[in-house]
C-alpha cells in the first residue's frame, strides 16, 4: 500500500501539470531526498584502486623493498669492511684500533651512510606517479575533444582495462529520433510513408479518431507549440516539421507527430476534457494512464499506453473496423468485440512481427468508469483500473542505430571488449536492434545470447556467473537488473563500464568500474554518479574513450620499463662499485639530477605519446594481467646489462680504455664520462621505450613533436650539467673525443634494441 505521508510531499523538480496551492518548503540541501540519494552514493569507497594503481602500487612497493634491503646490505658490509677488512683501493685497513681518530671514523661512517643513502635514491621510482599524473592530465584535455569529459581523473585508465561495455539502447546505440512506421488501429495496419502522412487515418470514424488522439493527448508529458512560421492544422497535412515544434521524450514525441499528421488539434483536444488523476511511466511497470472527465457526457474514461504486451495483456476486447459505422458519431465511445484466444495470439504474433524488424511496439487502450462511482471514491487512493480495457492500437516505432555504430562496435570487439546491449524494449526489438549495430549476429538463435530482465533475476548466483559471459542483450530491463548484471560480472572478475543516464541508473553508475551518464539526455543525479560523461550521447564516443584508456596504461607501461632500466643500472652499477672499492662512480647529486631531469622530462615524454590503431588489436589488461609483460622484461634487461657492463668497464678500466693514465684529473674525467655516458644511455633508451614490440624504434616519431622537444632540451641541459656546473656536479669539462664516445657507446643501444626484439616475445604469440 502506497505511504499516505509520503504522497503529502512534493519532490524537487516535480511538474505541476494543472491547478494550484500553497506549498511549505520542509527541506532543502543535503535534507532532501535528492541529497539522501547523493550521501548514499557518496558513502562508497572511493579509495577503492583502479586495476592499474593496484599493480602500480605492487610495483613500487616491491622495488622499494628491494632497494631498501640492498642498501641496509650494503649499509653492513662496508662498515664491517670498514672495521674488520682491508676496505681501501691499495687493499690495507682504513681503520686501526688505537691509530684512526675519531673524526676521521666519523667522516667515514658518514660516507658509508652516503653510499647507502644513494642506494635507495636510485631504487625508489620517484618518476612513477609524475609519470601517471601527467599522462592521465594530458588525456583527459585530449578526451575532452573526443566528448569525453572526465570527473574522474582515475577512471582514464580503468577505461583501458575494460572488459566489458554494458550499454544502454536508446540514444546511445540510436540515434533517439523515434518516428512512427508502422501501426495497427482497429484491425488494420497502416504503414507511414515518409513524410509520416497516414491517409488512412483521415478515414478512420470519428469516434475512433477522437478516441486515439485523446489519449494520445491527455496521456502525455510532451507538448505541441506553433513554430515562428506558424500554419492552421489544415495546412499540416503533408506540411513539414517546422509548421509546430515538439517537446518531449523521442517515444512522446514521435507518438505526438503521429497524432498531428493524422489531423489532431493538441490545444483543442487537450479542453475538450480535464484530467482527474495521471498514473506516470516508470520503467516497472512499462505502462501510463491517465483518467479524464469528458465534458459533454457522464463517462470517465481511463486511458492507457505502454509496452504493447502489457498493455494486450490487460484487455479483453479490441475495436474492429468492420464493426464501426464511418459517420455515425452518435456512438462516441465505439464498444469492442471481445478477444478470443485466438485473437490474442493473433495480436501478439502482430506486436513479434513489429518487434523483429527493430521496431518499439507501444499499445493504446481504454476503458470507462461510471462518474458517480468515480466521484464516491477518495481521489487520493483511487487506482486507475487496469483490467477488462479495449484495445484501441498498437503503433510500431523505429530509433535507427547511429551509422557509425556498426563499425565502433566492431572496433571494440575486435580488441577484446565484450558489448552487452541493456535495453527497455521487448525481446525482439532489443535483438533487432542487436543485430543492426553488430552486438548480435544476425540469424542468431541461441536463446542465451539474448534475455529478459526477469530471466536475469530468476537465476541463482552461480547460473548467473555460468549464463552470462555468452549473453550479449538484455531486454525488458529494470534499472535494479543493471545493477545486479555489475555486480555479477565484476565477481567474475570483469573490469565491468556501464552506460546511463536516468536518475535509477545512478546505484550501478556508481557500483561499476567506469560510470558512463549521458550529457544530453542524462540526469543530473546520473551525471554525479558517473566517473566520464559522454557529451554527444554517442557509442562511439566510449569507444574512443577506451582507446584513450589503453593509450594511458600503455604510455604508463613504456615508462615504467624505461624508468626500471634507469634504476637497475644505477642499482647494481654502484652497488658493485662499492663492494669493490668503497666508494660510488655515481654520486647522490648526480643521481638526483637524474631524477629531476630524466624522470621528469621522460615522463613527459612517454606520456604524451598519442594512441595508435594497434591499441585496439590487442586483447584488455582486465584485472590480473601483469603490468610489464614478457616483451617489456626482456627489452629491460637486456639494456641493463648492456648498461652495466660498459658502465662497469669504464669504473674499473676506463682510466686505461680512455688513456688518461698521463693526465692530472685522470678520477674526475672518468668518472665524468660515467656520468655522462649513464645520462646520454638513457636519452637514447628513451626513443627505444617508445616502440616496446617494434623494430622500427623511429615509428611515429616524426608526428610527436613534443618528444623530439624533450629530448633536445635534455641533451641541452646535460651538455650545461657537465660543462658548466662542474663544482656543483662534481664533474669537468669533456673534450669532442670523449664527447663522442660517450655518444658513441649510448647510441649503440639502438640496433641492440632491434637485435633483442628477434628474441621470441610471449605478447606477439598471442597477439
């Protein structure tokens, strides 16, 4: 039983349809239940990880751990070097009990503790989160353009792990244009010809007409203005559109042009009786009704559209053209015959008929209700009656699919997304539908390729996670329905995006990986509840949106692969150092200025790399997909060892290597082209990082300005790093000749690039 409290209130952003009062404000702000709905949405964890962080998060914890614990290592050898061993170059004791004074011990430990000190300056992957900042900024300007707008900076690269898209129908498929092709009234079927001018229905009795465009009327939330260039309802027939303009949804609309190209007079029409109570749509129960008092008669009639099955479903007569009289206008309210079981199934097979050539099938039917039993009842309680109704149509619209639609639904299955259509339509219009943008295959007969809602709900968990990954559509679907197919499929591990725009779509919005509302049609409670509004209403929209996603962990990926070279090298090149000698070729300025310069314009860099056509070839990261794959391990570790062992070559030989035996700062300018030979490795890996599966390192080079940019002001500022700031940095001035070997030996990286993608890679199998 409805509250009788609850029916006392007024929501915000109710209409008003006719009358007047007085109205007490009770609440506003957060105590509305508006600002109810959004404390419930808002009480989520919003600190729940993306895919991408949660791998992220393992990554840097698992190489924080291990560059602490080899600088804690370290840490504890060369003190007991220091104490216990022969810990200087020429091989005696630093340290002599009773000899060494305390400062000069002090002034060791502390250097010890230096060395450590730049240990973990080098593991930790301080680049890392610069690097996601960065990339998830710059396409989320860029998405903007695609009419994606991000409220969610995180949901940029959940997009890209997407492995399922749960999509609504109208609008977002279609083109939410809906327009009357067909229809069924009194036994007849009338098909509009393209200018939607029914000469049919100018025959039809007046009776029968006046009966139609009643309900089509006072059973509305549409309106019918005149337009600037205003005609009289006799100039309508066959005029064009602009003679009146419509409001309302696409299926009010297209049933009130349907109206009007038949000779209906909205304003006329609308006086010619008064509503006494309106029962709304709502997705439920997929009906309206209205009751109206006729002026000139004691009948009230109660009028009702909907779902064309439902509404069949509750009558039992239908008006059959045969049975009326054309100019007899003394029977106005045409009685019915009474539907046979056979009639019904007749009706039913008309309705599948309409629904299979993609057509939304929407009924008409009425009944009256004597006014003095009317009147005795408490218009508060009163129920519309909906049983023992007649049948008066049942009109067939079509909402074509967007002709790009086709193709971006192609696109994304092609890279792995699974698109399942959720739709509140009937069965066989939602797979018509279905088969129009490419989500089902035509002439497909698997009955769980395509469902209903209630079928969804009759399910146990477990038929639902065994039923689900073959269902592709979804028909007669509540918003609640929604909601749980999230839920299911996010418990199958699925990284689950999701579509909406009413404000009953708000809980599985919110509930999914990525929430999707729509900027035209959607509510605003829709918009707050989603993590990317798309602003055109359009599907392909979402799939640019994913191409974005995977640009974004890609980008992230490349990094990471050229940010762990860095640290690897620098890693295991001075910890090797200091276990030999005591003493780091690289020291901790030098090392933060790696940081500073390296990280930061790499991250730039690689971040701003545009999204390819090979992005969407490749199958979805999903949840548990490692975040450095086989291909990125092997171009990782094979740079780090090539890095290594030239960078260890010149620590222990370079003296030699460079014939600096003869000069006065022979130490200083080796350890100098160490320096710089490590920084110019990196510039030159960095162009390698960029094309991970690639041979042709250069691909798509010349389009990314901003690169080559970045890496010329690299160079620039090491080149000042090393020939001007030489106190600073502890290094000095390098000659042409040792300029070109450090280039020399940094560019080799290249064709070892190239030679090390001939190694077999795991990715390209499988790709």
């Amino acid at each position: 039983m409805p509250d009788p409290f609850q029916q006392a209130f007024l929501r915000s952003g109710s209409k008003v349809q006719e009358g007047y009062g007085s109205m007490l404000v009770t609440a506003v702000g957060a105590s509305t239940e508006w600002g109810h709905m959004m404390k419930l949405l808002s009480n989520d964890n919003m600190l729940e990880q993306t895919p991408l962080q949660e791998r992220l998060t393992e990554a840097a914890t698992f190489i924080g751990k291990v560059g602490l614990s080899v600088a804690l290592l370290l840490l504890v050898i060369l003190i007991a070097f220091y104490f216990t061993g022969h810990s200087s170059t020429s091989g005696d004791a630093k340290f002599r009990a009773g000899h060494t004074n305390v400062t000069d011990a002090i002034d060791a430990l502390v250097h010890i503790f230096s060395i450590s000190v730049t240990i973990v300056v080098v593991a930790v992957p301080e680049g890392l989160p610069l690097a996601v900042t960065l990339t998830l900024a710059y396409s989320m300007r860029k998405m903007m353009k695609d009419n994606a707008l991000v409220r969610r900076l995180a949901a940029c690269e959940t997009m890209g792990s997407a492995t399922t898209i749960c999509s609504d129908k109208t609008g977002t498929l279609t083109v939410n244009q809906m327009t009357v092709v067909s229809s069924w009234v009194a036994g007849k079927f009338i098909v509009a010809q393209s200018d939607y001018t029914d000469e049919i229905m100018y025959t039809l009795p007046a009776s029968l007409r006046s009966l139609l465009f009643q309900g089509i009327v006072q059973n509305t939330t549409g309106s019918v203005f005149p337009a600037k260039s205003s005609c009289s309802q006799d100039e309508l027939k066959g005029h064009e559109r602009q003679a009146v303009e419509v409001a309302g949804s696409p299926t009010e609309a297209a049933l009130l042009w349907w109206g009007l190209k038949a000779g209906m007079d909205f304003e006329a029409t609308r006086l010619e009786s008064r509503i006494l109570q309106v029962q709304t749509f709502n997705s439920a129960t997929k009906r309206a009704g209205v009751a109206v008092q006729d002026i000139d008669h004691r009948l009230v009639l109660v009028h009702w559209k909907g779902a064309a099955e439902i509404i069949v479903s509750m009558c039992s007569k239908w008006i059959d053209m045969e049975h009326l009289q054309k100019d007899d206008d003394s029977q106005h309210f045409p009685g019915g015959l009474l539907m046979s079981a056979e009639k019904r199934r007749e009706i039913m097979a008309i309705i599948d008929s309409m629904a299979s050539s993609s057509l939304r099938c929407v009924a008409m039917a009425y009944t009256t209700v004597e006014r003095e039993d009317k009147e005795t009842c408490n218009r508060g309680t009163w129920t519309l009656p909906d049983s023992d109704l007649t049948l008066l149509a049942i009109v067939g619209m079509k909402d074509p699919c967007r002709p790009e639609v086709r193709a971006a639904v192609a696109d994304v299955t092609q890279a792995g997304v699974v698109v399942r259509m959720v739709t509140g339509d009937n069965l066989q219009t939602a797979k018509a539908i279905a088969m129009e943008c490419g989500i089902l295959e035509k002439g497909c007969v698997d009955e769980l390729k395509a469902i209903e809602g209630a079928t969804l709900r009759s399910w146990t968990d477990e038929e639902r996670r065994k039923n689900l990954p073959g269902v592709a559509v979804v028909a007669r679907a509540l918003p609640s329905d929604k909601l749980l197919l999230v839920e299911t499929l996010q418990s199958m591990g699925e990284v689950v995006a999701v579509t909406g725009d009413g404000t009953n779509d708000a809980p599985a919005l919110r509930k999914a990986d990525i929430g999707l509302s729509m900027g035209i049609q959607g509510t605003e409670v829709a918009k707050e509840s989603s993590d990317i509004i798309i602003l055109d209403d359009n599907f392909t929209s979402v799939v640019k949106a994913v191409r974005w996603g995977r640009s974004i962990n890609f980008n992230i990926q490349k990094f990471l692969q050229f940010q762990l070279t860095v640290n690897v090298t620098a890693l295991t090149v001075n910890f090797i150092a200091a276990m030999s000698s005591g003493d780091v070729p690289l020291t901790v300025v030098q090392l933060l200025w790696v940081n500073l310069i390296m990280d930061t314009l790499g991250a730039l860099a690689l971040a701003t790399e545009p999204p390819t056509d090979e992005l969407m070839q490749k199958p979805p990261m999903g949840r548990h997909k490692p975040l450095i794959n086989y291909a990125m391990w092997r171009n990782l570790i094979v740079q780090a060892i090539y890095q290594v062992a030239i960078l260890l070559a010149l620590q222990f030989r370079g003296i030699e290597l460079l014939h600096l035996s003869g000069e006065t700062d022979a130490t200083t300018i080796n350890r100098t082209v160490i320096f710089n030979t490590f920084v110019l490795c990196q510039l030159f890996n960095e162009v390698n990082s960029r094309q991970p599966y690639e041979q042709n390192i250069f691909r798509g080079l010349d389009k990314n300005h901003l690169f080559m940019v970045i890496v010329g002001a690299t160079l620039a500022l090491q080149v000042v790093m090393v020939e001007f700031l030489e106190k600073f940095a502890s290094t000095i001035r390098l000659d042409w000749q040792q300029w070109l070997v450090c280039i020399g030996l940094a560019a080799l990286s290249w064709p070892i690039a190239c030679l090390t993608k001939l190694i077999p890679s795991i990715h390209r199998s499988k790709s």
